[in-house]
C-alpha cells in the first residue's frame, strides 16, 4: 500500500523551482562537485574476478523549457523480474566497457538510438545493489533540448519512451512510499511515484530519490531508507 509523504516535499518558504537554475552552468558546475567523476579507473580487475554490475544512464534533459528526465518502459517481451517496469536505459557491463561510463553510453545508444558523449556526462552517483547482488552505478548526462520524435526505440527492449518533468517530483501529491517490515520492526521505506505517465517504483524510484537532493536541494528531501544489515 502507498503512503503520502508525512511533510512537504518542498517548504513553504522555498521559491518555485526555477528550470534555468536547473539545467545552469551554475548548477552543472556544483553538482559535478557532488558526484563521483566520469573518469577512467587507474586500473581494472579482468572480467572473472570483477562482481555482477551494471550501468544506468539518468538522461536530463529540456523538453520546451522544462528540465525533465528521459525514462522508458522495459518490453514485456524481456526475460526477468523488471520485464514493463519503467527503468533508465542500462544495461549489464559488457568486457569491452571501459568503465560504467561505457556501459550506460552504449546502452542507451541500443535501446534509444542516442549518441551521448562523455562530455554531456556529469557525474556517477553512489553505487547502489540490486536485490539479485548486481552492483548498479547510475550516470547522470544532460542531453539538453530533446524531441521525443527522434528516438528511435529498440522495440526488442524498449515499449515506450518519456519524459517526467523534475518539478513533478517535488510535487507532495505526486510522491508517496512503502514501508517494509522485518520482523516487528519497520524495515526500510522505498519510494513510489505513482501519478506520472506509468508507475515509478523499485530501482528506479530509488535512483530519483538519490538524484534529486544533489541536483536540486532546496527542493527535495531523500525518502528512501536503507534495509539495516541483517542480525548476526
């Protein structure tokens, strides 16, 4: 069952967000200070020894004059438990890739048919695990003005393709979460974006949780709290 949010997302005395704050010089400059560089590692263990991985494209970009983020939804064709989830493009490190920068960079050309340089990229969040053990690192690039029409969507792994303004996530009414409980205690808390075009969960609402604090701040506070480690 989904919760409304307990305070506000945004307060009451801070001013309407403002989309060129957002996608500013100002802004891209402090929050490539926040994020991990897009850099190359010194070094690299081989392919055998390296633990299950992935890497995830956070696409901003503007659609008119609104900062907006680029999501899709998963094929329900697809084999596994994320089949029609609504996801980032990503997908699992391949040998050749030279780092998770690599990895999103080509995924999202497979499944949207974008060129995405490793100059639009800004930063890599903090790594987050799957359920399954998968080690998943999310890469935030700014795609700048996009026009949905010119995707060209991989229809093998993408049913559809769209865009969330960032302002509607700072929405009270548009952000809600799920409390889970271990034993008698609660758990960890998981947001749920669930007024958008389709339903944004798991992951990926995870993913936008832990963006928006660094990208915007004076608007958004972090929803998401971590499982606590298991008793020994």
């Amino acid at each position: 069952m989904w919760r409304s949010l307990s305070h506000s997302v945004r307060g009451a005395s801070t001013p309407p967000l403002s989309p060129r704050l957002c996608l500013s010089r100002e802004n891209e400059e402090r929050v490539r200070r926040c994020l991990s560089p897009p850099s190359l590692p010194s070094s690299s263990p081989s392919p055998s020894l390296r633990p299950p991985a992935a890497g995830i494209l956070l696409p901003l970009c503007r659609v008119g004059s609104c900062p907006s983020l680029l999501l899709t939804l998963r094929s329900p064709s697809l084999s596994g438990r994320h089949s029609g989830d609504v996801s980032f493009p990503g997908g699992r490190r391949d040998e050749g890739d030279r780092d998770y920068v690599d990895t999103a960079i080509r995924e999202t050309q497979e499944e949207l048919g974008i060129s995405v340089s490793r100059e639009q990229v800004w930063g890599t969040l903090k790594p987050l695990t799957e359920r399954s053990g998968t080690l998943v690192v999310a890469v935030l690039a700014n795609l700048g003005d996009l026009d949905l029409g010119k995707l060209r969507p991989n229809p093998a792994e993408v049913e559809d393709a769209f865009t969330v303004p960032i302002e509607h996530f700072c929405g009270e009414r548009n952000c809600r979460y799920t409390r889970f409980r271990r034993g008698e205690r609660w758990g960890y808390t998981l947001p749920v974006y669930p007024s958008t075009k389709y339903r944004v969960w798991g992951l990926t609402a995870v993913v936008i949780d832990s963006l928006l604090p660094i990208l915007i701040p004076a608007h958004y506070s972090t929803i998401f709290s971590a499982p606590p480690p298991p008793h020994r």
